[in-house]
C-alpha cells in the first residue's frame, strides 16, 4: 500500500473529485472498491500527518521527528514483515541504521508518546460508558538476550514457548477499541539477575511486578489523566488478584475479572445441582453465595454453577462473533455480596458456550443488569482480538530489539501507527450527549471516585 501525499490536490490523489470517483465507479454511481480504498488511505495519511504534528516537539532534533513520521508510515504502508529494514526502504534510506537510532540511542521519552496516544483516542472515542480492558499478550522470540523473554506456555501453539509477556489497557467502546498503554513483564528470573538487567539497560529502579501489579499500574494512570470509563474488565487470571480488586474498589471502579476455568466439585455434588443454594443468581438482594476467596487455583467449583436454575440463564446471539462459532453465548450471575451502604454488589459471573465455560467476579452498583455485566465480559474477552489487530495492520511484535528502552519505543509508536487506522475515520468532535475531554495535562491532586449505589 502507498500512500498519496495530501495537499491543494488532494481529491485528485485520492482518484479525482467525488464526482469522478463516482463516474468511474460501479453503475448508478456507486463508487467502486478502489476509490474507497483510496478514499481511506487519503484518510489515514492526513490523520498521520496530525498525529505527527501533535508529537513532534517530543523530539529535539528534526532527525528523529522526521525518522518517527516515516516508522509510522511505513508500519502503515508497508506489507509483510515491518523490521527496521524494511521500514527504511519504505523511508528511502539504504541502511536501517537510521530506524534502529530511532529505537536506541536518539533522544526522546516513550512514556511522553504514550500520554499524546491516550490523548488522541480519547479525542476520538471519549465516552462516559467506555470499558477499560487489561490483557496480556505473548511474543514469542527466539534465544535469551531479549529483555524479559522466559518460558510460557502458549494457548495457541499448545506447547511452552520463548516469549516476552506484554501487558496492555485496551480504550473499548462499541463502536470502536485502541490500545492506549503498555507494559512489559519482567519474570523474576530477570528482576533479580542484575547482570542480565544491566546488559539490556532494565533501569535500576523498575522493581519485578507481577502481570496484575502492572495492570493496575496502568488503571491508575489511567484515573489519575481523568480519561472517562465506566468499567474495568480482564480474562483470567485477573480475579484471583485481592490486591487488584481492592485497589479497584478502594478508588470505586466497577469490574469484571476473569477467574479460571471451573473445577470439579468440592463434594459429593456432581455436575448436577447439588440442592444447595448459592444466593439468587436472578441477583436478589438476600441469600448472599460464597465467598469467592474459599475458591481454589482450580477456579469456581462445578458445584456452584450447576445450582444456578434454567430460568436464569440469559441467551444472546451475536451472528458476528468472531469467538463463537454459531455466535450463541448463555449467560447468568450468582450474587455473592448485596451492596453495602457505600459499596458494590458482587456477583459470579457465568459464560458458556458450545467450547468452553468462562467465569467471572464481578463487582458494581446495586442497579446493574445481566446484560450490562454480560457485554463487559464480552470486552474482556475480546482483549486478545485487539492485540493480533495491530500484530496483522502494523507489525506489533515485528521488533528486532532487546534492549528494554527500545522495547517500550517500538511498541508505543506501533501503538500510535495502529490508532491512527482505527481513528481515521471516528469525528475528532464529541457526538452530542458524550462528555467533554479531559484536560490534556493532569492536575497534580486528583480525586478518587466514589462508589454509587442505584
């Protein structure tokens, strides 16, 4: 793909004025596939020409602000595997020495970009009900000089592979989701070797931090730049984290966290009820179930699922479903904790489909529905979905670094390059009813939220 560059003429580069598109389109007018390709490409150069101008004073010499316009371009543009040279062909250059500076050894801060990427899509996609989804992502590398890279088993191979693990927050609402913040897991065979964190230039200060620690590192940034959200949602196994729940409560989010697959019942219980109840899964307000805290590494016991009644079982058909093959997904809640005074309910949360079975602990206002939980769920689950986007559209894990600065480089201008496809074509202007941006820089003292009950 190759971009036109925009300008006085740029109806013409997109393939002539919107009438001549027209003309030479499909009969009755109706532009044909290559002018609205050409109309979206015209698109996503004029949107990266701003988000350029945007970054550009994040760097002091003009060296490497204009080497960053041509990475994201070509991460774009470019087809196939985007490594650095790849990447300086597309910029013209005869060597990719240029490109891999950009990574190194330039001056500028990865964290600075990836405040002006939060700020763009909120700009794009601010909305007061969006979901705030944490996901983990595996890349897999070969040898061990790679800053972070470890053994891991991978769901998609079905074996234990070399990966690095990222961990990132995903900015979700229906009509469109882009990755705003990013993290790399340091295993602790890496955090306590300082001769191995010295040679890939891991600062001295990073401590090691599990993957929900730096998840929730991210959340917080996330409240503290005032970015509006309704919810917090992760696949397993986020749940099992108290600390992450109760950082999350103690600044009044709402949640819904994966918890591992279901174990075998505890007792004599099979996969029939057992008779015992476990609170209203209809989500009345007495009966409160079981603590979620008795539940084992082995995820919620059979026994609790199985109790919950036919009638309470909600189904929902989504034909475009990319998880589900027939797009049927049933869904019901065990209400394990009524609301207090000042807090949240808290629910068991149950997904099944004709694979797999997927649980979840949820914790919101009194008020919330089946429903509202369920497309929560649906976030989280998607979470994987939006990383192999920008893995396909921008060469995500097409790096081939291994030093610990240039990892957070890649990965946030590949973050950018990947906002800028999805934005290109959203208004930059809020839609009526969606509230204001926040502020742009953050104030210096910043107000938790509250729970609110309904």
């Amino acid at each position: 793909m190759e971009f036109s560059p925009p300008g006085e003429n740029a109806g013409e580069s997109a393939g002539g004025s919107p009438g001549e598109r027209a003309r030479d389109g499909a009969p009755g007018g109706v532009p044909d596939r290559g002018s609205a390709e050409s109309a979206r490409i015209l698109r996503t150069e004029l949107f990266l020409r701003r988000l350029h101008r945007m970054i550009g004073p994040r760097f002091a010499r003009a060296e490497p602000r204009e080497r960053a316009f041509a990475f994201l371009r070509g991460m774009v543009a470019s087809g196939g595997r985007r490594n650095g040279r790849r990447l300086a062909e597309a910029a013209g250059e005869d060597r990719p020495d240029g490109m891999q500076r950009l990574l190194t050894t330039a001056r500028w801060d990865a964290d600075e970009l990836r405040d002006d990427l939060r700020d763009v899509v909120l700009e794009h996609l601010a909305d007061e009900a969006a979901v705030l989804v944490v996901h983990e992502e595996a890349f897999e590398k070969k040898g061990s000089s790679s800053v972070g890279v470890g053994p891991r088993h991978v769901a998609a191979a079905g074996a234990v592979r070399n990966c690095q693990t990222a961990v990132f927050l995903t900015y979700a609402v229906p009509r469109a989701q882009a990755i705003i913040d990013r993290e790399l897991f340091l295993p602790p065979a890496w955090a306590r070797d300082p001769l191995r964190r010295a040679r890939a230039g891991v600062p001295v200060e990073i401590p090691f931090r599990t993957r929900t620690q730096l998840g929730w590192e991210m959340v917080r940034r996330a409240l503290d730049a005032s970015v509006p959200f309704a919810w917090v949602a992760a696949a397993s196994p986020f749940g099992h984290d108290v600390e992450f729940r109760r950082r999350l409560a103690a600044r009044g989010v709402p949640y819904v966290l994966g918890l591992r697959p279901p174990g075998r019942p505890s007792g004599r219980a099979s996969g029939r009820s057992s008779g015992r109840s476990f609170g209203r899964a209809s989500g009345g307000a007495d009966a409160p179930g079981p603590r979620p805290e008795a539940w084992t590494e082995r995820g919620v016991p059979e026994e609790v699922i199985a109790a919950i009644p036919a009638r309470d079982w909600l189904r929902v058909r989504d034909p475009g479903d990319p998880l589900r093959p027939d797009g049927v997904c049933h869904t019901a809640r065990v209400l394990l904790r009524p609301a207090g005074r000042a807090g949240f309910a808290q629910w068991l949360l149950v997904r099944r489909d004709l694979r797999r079975t997927l649980t979840y602990l949820c914790a919101g206002p009194a008020g919330t529905t089946l429903r509202q939980l369920a497309e929560v769920a649906r976030q989280a689950e998607r979470g994987a979905l939006y990383a192999a986007s920008a893995r396909a559209d921008v060469g995500l894990d097409h790096y081939e670094v291994r030093l610990w600065t240039a990892w957070y480089r890649h990965i946030t201008l590949a973050l950018l390059a990947h906002a800028s496809l999805v934005l290109a074509g959203e208004p930059a202007s809020p839609r009526p009813g969606r509230p204001p941006l926040p502020p742009r820089t953050p104030p210096t003292v910043h107000r938790d939220r509250q729970p609110t009950q309904e």
